[in-house]
C-alpha cells in the first residue's frame, strides 16, 4: 500500500465509503480517499456509448471499460510507469488502433476469457494492487434511454447528449435481452448496505451517475441504507443534461427519480471561476458555473457543505480532491459513529 496516508478509522476499522458514479471527475476523488486510507468501494456505471468504449462495446461484445479503466487506475498501487502504459491512449493516425486506450483492450480481453466482466474486474483489480474495491454496476452491458420534456424518447449516450433537447428522465434496459430487468450482484448491494456514507459523483447527472441508480436493486439499496446519502454537486452545467440547473435542479432530479428525498448532505462549490477561464473549445461540454439555490436545498431537507472546492489548471474547472474527500470521511466517521451507537 502507499505511504504518508492520513489514517482515520470508525470504532477500529477504515471507514466505509462507496462512491457511485462515472466520467473523469470520479477517480479525482478517489484517489485523494485511497490517500486517506478509506475502505473505497467505487460502484461505475456501464452505459457509456461514446469514444473507444463504445467502438469496441460495438464489435466486441462486453460493457464499455473506459471508466473502470479510469477507476482502476486511480485506485491502484502499481508504480506510474506501469500506469501510464495502462493508460496510453493510441495516436488518432494509427489507422488500427486509433483513438483506444491499451486499458480498454485489456479489460476487453479479459472479459472475454472470464465468465462475465464482473469476475474480469476484480481479475484485474489484483493484478493492479487496486486497494479498494471496483464492482461494475451491472453484469451485463446497458443501455441507456432517456425522455425529454417534449415527449420524445431516444436510446444511447451519444444520442442523448446530443440531441439538442432538455432531458425530463432516464432508464436503462439490458442491451443483449431487453425483456429482463437490468440487475447488479451482491457483492454492489451488500456494499451500499455496509457503508458509512454512499457518495454520487461527482459527474455528469443524467448520463454517468443516473444510470447507475436506475438499475433497480442498486436504487433499492439506496432507499434502505443506513448510511449517509452525499451528492457532489458539479461545477459547471453541461450541454445536453443541465442547462441553466441550479444545484438544487440536480438535486431535485436525483430526488425524483429514486422516488423521495433520499439525498441528506449536498456538497457545494463556493469559489467563482475567473471570467473567461475555462477554455470552451477544449472543454466543449461545459456551458456555465453551476448556481446555489440553498433554501431549495434546505426544502427537500438537505444539509448543505459549503466550501471552495474547486481546483483551477489546464483551463478547466475540477474539484479539488483533497477538501472533498475530507468532507466525506469527516461524514462517514459520524455516520459510522452513530450507527455503531444504535447497534449498542
């Protein structure tokens, strides 16, 4: 395991923290949780249609492994040079492999020769010293639908997010045998009951952290468990899903979709990104910095974080992982505290 860890435990044990989500925000926050010695559970949604995990989703037939090869990554213990061979990513002039990272083909290849891409994860996991666990949020590949406040009805990421329109909800279905209902495994459920503190995101709202509660035993698990339900609000609004959302607007849509106020803790940004910081061109996805609407937050019975949690460099606008995992595992040793103390 690495060194020089800040070390924190609920009554003699690593606190248990599950975070729910996909897209490049997730691993940010887990690695700065792994440096703090959490007992992490990443949960990563396996509905993505777009860029190399969905080339080979196409002709390959496994779930999409661009953010568990992220996940993987950013949770492993392996030296970097290793890491950043998984990582590579092949030059677009590589008529062959173009635009695919050698992760992805290796989580393809082994998918292939395990019984599912469940069992292929946790394969890998070992082989890449992960110190944490990562658990695909369903066995099987999904896709994903969505309805728009016209009425219309679309299937697939890429579609979705650029359709043009405002999204009203979304589903997903089991891509090979749509009759059956999406389902995740034990080892995702037992951990969402286990844990201290649940976390989604941070990530995009309909198309990364949505279609995982939408599979419907993880979305049961959600409304059962103990522990706290925290939602890292995003930074900036994105085209496609959040146009003019306030951080009560996301919350809100979690809330309805799961059918009830299960969301308690809200983590919210404070800091203002300089005008005209973001690059919009490289960051095309981006439109605006999300707004607070605390009293709508206060309303559906939320505790609100406050706090500058934003991490300005390459132009863009990330969370900085640090204060951010240092809120959650402030809220997983209370909530880990105070169930210990109804159990006694």
């Amino acid at each position: 395991m690495a060194t020089n860890r800040i070390v924190r435990v609920v009554k003699g044990r690593r606190p248990r923290v599950v975070v729910i989500g996909g897209g490049t925000g997730l691993p940010v926050v887990l690695n700065s949780l792994r440096n703090m010695d959490a007992n992490i559970t990443a949960i990563v949604t396996v509905a993505d249609d777009g860029g190399s995990s969905g080339i080979i989703r196409d002709y390959i037939n496994v779930v999409p492994p661009g953010d568990i090869r992220n996940v993987l990554a950013s949770l492993s213990d392996l030296p970097q040079v290793d890491l950043d061979v998984f990582q590579y990513r092949f030059k677009t002039n590589d008529d062959f492999f173009s635009g695919h990272a050698i992760g992805n083909l290796i989580i393809a290849a082994l998918t292939e020769m395990s019984p599912n891409i469940f069992d292929a994860v946790q394969v890998l996991s070992k082989m890449m010293h992960v110190d944490g666990h990562v658990y695909p949020a369903s066995n099987t590949k999904l896709t994903l639908h969505a309805e728009f406040t016209d009425g219309t009805k679309l299937a697939g990421e890429h579609e979705i997010t650029h359709s043009g329109k405002h999204v009203k909800r979304v589903w997903v279905t089991n891509s090979d045998e749509p009759e059956k209902e999406p389902k995740s495994v034990i080892s995702v459920i037992a951990s969402i009951m286990q844990a201290d503190v649940v976390v989604l995101g941070p990530g995009s709202l309909f198309t990364s952290i949505l279609p995982n509660l939408m599979v419907s035993d993880i979305g049961e698990a959600l409304r059962q468990t103990s522990a706290e339900v925290v939602y890292i609000c995003n930074i900036m609004t994105q085209i496609g899903e959040t146009e003019g959302f306030t951080d009560a607007d996301h919350v809100r849509v979690l809330n309805r979709h799961l059918g009830g106020n299960y969301i308690d803790t809200v983590l919210v940004n404070t800091r203002k990104i300089p005008d005209g910081y973001v690059d919009k061109k490289k960051y095309d996805e981006y439109v605006n910095q999300v707004k607070t609407d605390f009293k709508g937050l206060r309303e559906m019975g939320c505790k609100v974080i406050q706090d500058d949690f934003l991490s300005l460099h390459d132009n863009g606008a990330y969370h900085d992982g640090k204060k951010v995992a240092n809120e959650i595992l402030n809220l997983s040793l209370q909530s880990g505290n105070r169930k210990n103390e109804v159990r006694r």
